[in-house]
C-alpha cells in the first residue's frame, strides 16, 4: 500500500515547535512558486497556494478536499484568504491535526485517516493534494514493478471522490535523475530512509500513464529551481536555530536534517529531482 501510519509519524510529528523553527510561517513543507524572483518564502508559499486554487477553479462555494493536508497551510489560504466556506483535509499526523485544530478555523474539517480507505458520503468540487503522491508507493513495491498501477489507485480514488467536470490539482515531488557518485546515492538513502521511510518520489513518465482513464491533464508546470530555493531556505532557517534545536531536540536530530535539506538542495541543483503541477480535469466518459 503506502507509507504506514508510523512512518508517517517518523516524517511529520518530530514536533510541531521543530518545524516552526524553519518553515515558513503559515507551515508549508512543500515547494513553494517564486515566479518573479523577488518574493520572500511566505508570499512563494501564498503563489503556490494560488496556482492550485486556480488549477481547482475554487470558489467560495466550493467544496474542497486537500489530500495530505499537513499542517493546513492550503486549507487556511482558501478559507481566509479566498472566501471559500467549507475546505476538508485528511492527513496521517496526529501533531499536524493537533496543529489545524487549534487554529479553530469553523470552515475546516479535518480527521486523522488514511486516504487509501477515505470513503465519505459526499462529493468534492475540487480536489488538491500537495506533495503526498510520495507516500502511495514504496521503494520495494517499485522494484516490484508496482509504482504505476499504485499511482493509477491514487487517482482512480481521487476520481471517485470528485463530482463530474470537477478538478484534481495536484503538486508532486519528482524523481528525474540518479546521481553517479557513492556519497549522493548514500546521502539520497539515508533522506529516504530515515527522514521518509516508506516513500518514494514519483517519476513525472509514471503520473503521465497513471492519470490515465480518470483524469485529462490540462495544464503542467515544473518549478525544479523553486524548490531549489525553498529547501535553501528552509536549511537556512534550520541552520540558524542549529544552538536551540541542539539544546531542545539533541544533536542526532538536527544533524539528521541537515543532512537532508542539505542533500534535497544538491538534488534540486543536480536535476536528481524536480516538482510538477498538474491541472487535471476529471474524464466522464
Ligand atoms: C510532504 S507533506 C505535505 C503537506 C501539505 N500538503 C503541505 O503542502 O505542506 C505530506 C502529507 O501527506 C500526508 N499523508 C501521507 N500519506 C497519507 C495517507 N495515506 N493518507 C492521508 N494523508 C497522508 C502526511 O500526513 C502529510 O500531511
């Protein structure tokens, strides 16, 4: 199936204050669009939040599913910043769900559940979900040659879940390139193993066949040297907090994620890896 529950847990609840530390302020851990090159890492988070809300055509009347909400940070854009009156999210977190209910927000539901078995009586009139097609399949279920048909199962739910003529807009993490030499290939395993166990970023050729019968792909964007720059940034960040993460959290724990966002910048640099958009239109027929 996907990444367990406590892998999950492994990923995303180290510690709500952790994350606080080095992610922007409204808690996206996914990569942000700079389009112009001048904005800061709060307003490429808020133009990512953007281009999926119109990728969605989101109104304030919409109802709306995030899939993999993390700390709510696209759920919270569209109720405060665009109006929209009711938005639900599904994340396997339980401090990122603790995090989304203490903001109290009214217009925005959320439960701890696995969308593998997400099965609500209700339809959608648009689907986002960002960054969380990394956790559908595993690195051994892709040796097994299981990543397409997994990935088709992501979208045939997602198919199923939306109303018709409805959109699925979705933000993923890719896999482009292996690198050569022993120290990349062992600084990628160790990001996949200890900081993401159970998960496996997709190839973009491997979204493109799975889309296929449930969804048209509309539009497609890659933003590789965006998310170059958040992960520079986000290291920054954690690199500036290194004394108090040491004090607070110990040193294996900030000398882990300097490892990774450390290598995350190496793969965006060296087209290891890229982050693709998709606007994709639910196909009725
Ligand atoms: C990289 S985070 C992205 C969070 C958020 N979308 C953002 O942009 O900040 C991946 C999210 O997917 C969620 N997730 C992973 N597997 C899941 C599953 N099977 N069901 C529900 N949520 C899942 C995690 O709990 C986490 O919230």
């Amino acid at each position: 199936m996907t990444s367990k529950h406590q892998d999950i847990e492994v990923s995303y609840s180290v510690s709500n204050d952790f994350f606080k530390l080095w992610l922007d302020k409204n808690m996206h851990y996914t990569s942000a669009s700079y389009l112009t090159g001048d904005e800061d890492l709060v307003q490429a988070q808020e133009q990512k939040a953007a281009i999926l809300h119109d990728y969605g055509e989101i109104t304030p009347d919409s109802l709306v599913l995030d899939i993999g909400c993390g700390w709510g940070s696209f759920l919270e854009y569209i109720v405060t910043r665009r109006g929209v009156k009711e938005a639900h999210g599904v994340t396997l977190s339980t401090q990122q769900l603790a995090w989304i209910h203490d903001k109290h927000l009214p217009q925005i539901k959320t439960w701890l559940q696995d969308f593998n078995t997400w099965e609500p009586d209700w339809l959608y009139d648009a689907i986002v979900s960002i960054e969380m097609v990394d956790h559908i399949c595993s690195p051994a279920q892709a040796r097994q040659g299981k990543a397409v048909s997994l990935y088709r199962d992501y979208f045939r739910r997602a198919h199923k879940l939306l109303k018709p003529g409805g959109v699925f807009a979705c933000q993923a993490i890719l896999s482009d390139r292996v690198p050569r030499n022993r120290k990349d290939l062992e600084d990628l395993a160790f990001t996949a193993d200890i900081i993401f166990p159970g998960g496996r970023n997709p190839r973009l050729e491997e979204l493109i066949m799975a889309v296929r019968p449930y969804f048209e792909i509309e539009e497609l964007r890659t933003q590789r040297a965006s998310y170059r720059r958040t992960t520079k940034l986000w290291w920054d960040g954690l690199k500036a907090h290194q004394a108090q993460i040491r004090e607070t959290f110990g040193d294996q724990l900030y000398e882990d994620y300097d490892r990774y966002l450390g290598t995350c910048v190496r793969c965006f640099d060296q087209h290891w890896s890229s982050d693709v958009q998709l606007k994709l239109r639910r196909c009725d027929i």
